[in-house]
C-alpha cells in the first residue's frame, strides 16, 4: 500500500469514529444551571464609598506631605 493510501483510510477512519462516539450520546439534555448566588448591593451606597475613599486620600497626601 502506498503512503498516500494509507492517509486516505486514516482520514476516513477519523471521521467515522467521531460519528460513532457523537451517535453514543443518549439525547437527554445536561441538568439546568442553578442559580446564581445572591450578590451584595453597593450601588445604593457607592456614592458615600466614593467620598470616603476620597478624604482617605486627602489625608493620606496630607500627613505625606508633612514629614
């Protein structure tokens, strides 16, 4: 057999098992996702974080620029 041939038929093959193992499969769909966890509201508060974030800054620059 020649080389080439024998490419053909490894070509050939590989298709054929991934027909096989793809006509495996039982047909039920997986499980549903749960949930995702419950996250935690900062949008009501992220204005009071900006400005505290804020004047730890300023005070932070401030007692730097002291020594």
């Amino acid at each position: 057999m020649k080389i080439q041939n024998r490419k053909y038929i490894a070509s050939i093959l590989f298709v054929l098992i991934s027909f096989v193992s793809n006509g495996q499969t039982d047909g039920t769909p997986p499980p549903p996702v749960p949930p995702p966890p419950p996250g935690l509201p900062i949008d009501d508060f992220l204005p009071v974080l900006f400005v505290i974030a804020i004047i730890y800054g300023v005070v932070k620059r401030f007692k730097f620029s002291r020594r």
